[in-house]
C-alpha cells in the first residue's frame, strides 16, 4: 500500500486541506468532489476509499465513525479514518495530518479509527 492518502469526506473545512497541500505537496489528498458526486453516503465514501486505499477525513464524527464500524463488523476492508471535530484548532489538525502522512505507511491505518488532534 505505501504512502497514506487521504480522502477528504464533504464536509472536511477546506482549509484543512490546502493547509497540508501547501505545506507538504507531496501527500495525495483528494476531495470527495473529484471522485464523483459530492453527495455521496458515508457507505459509498469508506467503500471508494478502501478499494483504492485511501484513509477518510472527516468531522462526521458520529455517522462516519458508525460506518467505519459497521464494514469491519461484517468483516469488510476499511482503510482507515480520522475523525476531526469541527471547533478544534485547524493549525493543530494540518500538523497531525502532515506527522501522519510523513511518519507512518498506509498499512498501519488498516481498521483504525483516530481522533485528532492528538
């Protein structure tokens, strides 16, 4: 698998994103709106992201968490997801993410389900 990419779920701030993209343009990160319809269910997003190995971002810290745990439930890849509340400091989350993207493989995020900031 390599290199953790990310999945930026809709509802990921903006800033969050371009602030890792600017400060480390190596690390893949896409958006839900370049994968297709923006207004896809948390299901079709955790299911994009696991056949191409994608860990999601997001602040749907309830709905998405849900579906994480639901697909390992019943025994279905899930490649990884990182929960950011909406109300924590975005300097602090792009520093995680950018640790995160440097630090460790996409392997380690197999099942894993984080909270940031750390």
């Amino acid at each position: 698998m390599g290199r953790v990419r990310y999945l930026a779920d809709h509802d990921l701030n903006e800033q969050i994103v371009s602030g890792v993209l600017r400060r480390e343009p190596t690390i893949e990160f896409l958006h839900v709106r370049d994968i297709g319809p923006p207004d896809r269910s948390d299901a079709d997003v955790l299911e994009w992201a696991a056949q191409r190995a994608f860990v999601v971002v997001s602040h749907d810290v309830n709905t998405m968490a849900a579906g994480a745990y639901e697909r390992m439930g019943r025994g279905e890849k899930m490649t990884g997801l990182i929960l950011v509340p909406q109300l924590e400091p975005i300097g602090a989350i792009i520093e995680d993410l950018i640790l995160i993207g440097s630090a460790t493989e996409a392997e380690e995020w197999l099942g894993a389900v984080a909270f940031l900031p750390f």
